[in-house]
C-alpha cells in the first residue's frame, strides 16, 4: 500500500483473509463472513500485512507561500460613430509550484509500525515552468441601425511543464528535480512545450439583422465558430530499476538503488516519447443559426411573448475532439508483453517496436459507443427551440 498519504486521508491496516469461501455470496453476505471470523481468529490483534498511515513521511518546510502568477497586459482601442475596436497583449508567468522533494539529504522517518519510508517534503519550487501569452482582438460595427457585425479573435500559446491544478482538487504538488534525483531523467520525464490546455486559435463572429414588423420583432442572427485543436503527447510510464532481467538474463542495467527505502518509488517514471504537446487533436468549425422573435409588449397590454429557434452546427462539421493516445512500454503489465525495459540515464534512445509500442485503440474515440456522452466527438447538426412571456 503506499505510505505516502496526506494527512488529511484515513488510516488504512491490512489483514490476510483465510475464512470460508465467498464464492457467489452476496454483499450482505460477504461483510457477515468476513467480520465474523475476523473477531472470532483475534481481531484487530491478528499480524497487520500491510499499512498506510498519513501524515508520517510527507511534510510541509516552516513557510509554503500559495502559487502566484505575475501577469502585465497591454492595451489599445478605438471607438468611430458606428463601432468600436480594441486589441490586448497579455503575459502570465507562474511561480511558487508546490514541489515535491525525496533524496538521500532528507533522509527517513519510521511510523508506529516500524516501518521506514523516505522523508518526503513539500516546500516552493520554481523548477516547473508555465508561461502564457496572448493576442486578443474584438469589435463591432452596426451597419443602418439594422444590421450588426461582429467577432472576436484569440491566439494564445501556453507553454511549460507543470500544469499545477486539477479541476477536483485545485493545486496540486508536482515532482521537482530532486524527487529521486539518482533515477529522474528530467530532460524526458518533465520537458517543456506546449501543456494541455494550450489552444492557438480562437474565433467568433457574428452577423445579425433586425426586422420590425406590425406584429413583433423579429431577429436572425449567424455565428461562425473555430477553435483550433488542443495538444497531446506520446507518453508513458517506464522503470529504470535494476534487476537481473533488465534487459534479458544475464544483461544486468538500470539505476541501482543508492540507499532509498522506497527505491521502487522513484525508478517508475513518466517518459516522454515525443516533444511535450507535438501533435494536435481535430480543429472544430461550426456554423450556427438563430431566429428570435419578440411580440410589441403594447400590443399585449404589458405582456410580451417571445420565441427563439436555433440550429447548432448547421453544416454538420465532423470533428475529433480527442482519441485514445495511450503508449504501452514494458512496465503496462500484460499489455506491454515483448517490450523491452531501457534506461536513459544510461543514454539508452528507445525504439518503437522494441522499446514502446502504440496502444491497440490509439488514434480512436472511445467514447463511439456511447452516443449519450459524446465527448470525443464535435455536436452534430442539434436543433432547439424555446418560447415564453415576459411581464
């Protein structure tokens, strides 16, 4: 079980099960026969197999600042009797990444088991990199008093190798040189390029009439959308742990443990196959469609009914949002069969087919067979339609 937990997780103890069999049983069941031979052959006091106790081996340094991004923009914009313009520059920097450290400096600590693991701690780090730029571009003309053009353009680039956030759990601690320094292969492990959330292109624009008549108001509106595709990376996990089989019998390599309790820890590792962010998924276009009418609320004493008709992706564009990307190498179990370890800090370059292969559903959506949560997919041709009153 891994031992390093955060303190705020709870305790986990490990007993070995020898009771009667469980085959077929239901739930209610199953918990009634565990637990019941379990407090009959000594209970709690039976020999604990393994554990987990959080809050013994990581640590937070006296001070630990929050993560912080300096960011300057520059503006400039215009405005003339029938529209406006208006372009921004901006740049983010980030620094104080929560990073994480083990190395032989730091030591080790020893739970109330008895059990040793390596110190690990937590302190800021600026060995990450995370930098964004950007172009924005905005404006609008009204062209008649009828007629409205518009848009807006975004190019960005964002660049780095410490995504730091998630969206379930906010900042999160990344991996900084000195976690494991003996087995880390930084140039391959942690490269920077472009990060998952980078985007180059971005774009709207819009058109829309008005048309008064005797009866309402009606409104037809079009808005052409581009978003060009995010990136992904060739990406796996590998282990440079020696053993007698590294690279066969009798062919000893990889990094031999200088002294860690929890070298296994360290010797597995992320290994970037390609640049960070070198291909891209699909781009998406669409074309959308709206009619809005109003009633004269005059005409309704006060009472104004309104309906709105639209049609998402017109032109019914296919795109490929995201596919299958997984990398297989000998540390993917039965999948990586065949494959053959490697170790960089040897100066070992891996080869496809030998070394790493591309997973069996690489370049494929996922998601095909579930039309209820096309994620991978771009919205087809949706239409929608919805009316009311306004007092």
């Amino acid at each position: 079980m891994n031992p390093a937990r955060d303190a705020h997780t709870p305790r986990a103890y490990l007993f070995a099960y020898s009771g009667p069999s469980l085959v077929d049983a239901t739930p209610e069941a199953v918990a009634a026969t565990v637990f019941g031979w379990f407090n009959a052959n000594g209970g709690t006091d039976r020999p604990i197999i393994g554990a987990a106790l959080p809050g013994v081996n990581l640590r937070l340094t006296d001070t630990l600042d929050s993560p912080s991004v300096d960011e300057w923009s520059v503006n400039a914009s215009t405005q003339f009797a029938a529209g406006f313009l208006r372009v921004d520059y901006i740049h983010r920097d980030w620094k104080d990444f929560y990073g994480r450290s083990a190395n032989l400096g730091l030591g080790t600590v020893t739970n109330a088991l008895g059990q040793t693991f390596d110190l690990n701690l937590v302190e800021n780090t600026n060995d990450g990199v995370r930098q964004y730029d950007a172009l924005q571009m905005q404006g609008g003309y009204r062209l008649m008093n009828r007629f409205n053009l518009g848009g807006s353009y975004t190019w960005s680039e964002l660049v780095g190798n410490v995504v730091g956030e998630t969206a379930a759990s906010g900042p999160v601690t990344v991996n900084s040189d000195a976690y494991y320094p003996e087995y880390l292969d930084v140039e391959h492990n942690n490269p920077v390029g472009f990060l998952p959330q980078d985007q180059t292109h971005k774009l709207r624009a819009w058109a829309s009439a008005d048309f008064p008549t005797a009866i309402g108001n009606f409104n037809v509106g079009v808005l052409e959308r581009w978003d060009s595709g995010t990136p992904y990376s060739l990406l796996a996990s590998i282990n440079v742990a020696a053993n007698a089989n590294f690279y066969g019998a009798g062919q000893p390599g990889g990094v031999a443990n200088p002294g860690y309790a929890q070298a296994s820890t360290g010797a597995v590792q992320t290994y970037y196959f390609s640049d960070r962010g070198e291909f891209r998924f699909d781009d998406l276009w669409a074309t959308d469609l709206a009619i809005n009418y109003d009633t004269n609320p005059a005409w309704l004493r006060g009472v104004a009914a309104f309906a709105q008709a639209e049609v998402l992706n017109v032109f019914d564009s296919h795109a490929t949002l995201s596919w299958d990307t997984n990398v297989l190498t000998q540390n993917s179990g039965a999948a990586g069969a065949g494959l053959v370890r490697f170790n960089p800090r040897a100066g070992d370059v891996p080869v496809e087919g030998v070394h790493y292969r591309l997973g069996p559903l690489f370049g494929r959506p996922t998601l095909a067979t579930t039309p209820s949560t096309p994620g991978h997919y771009q919205l087809a041709r949706t239409y929608r339609f919805s009316m009311g009153l306004r007092f």
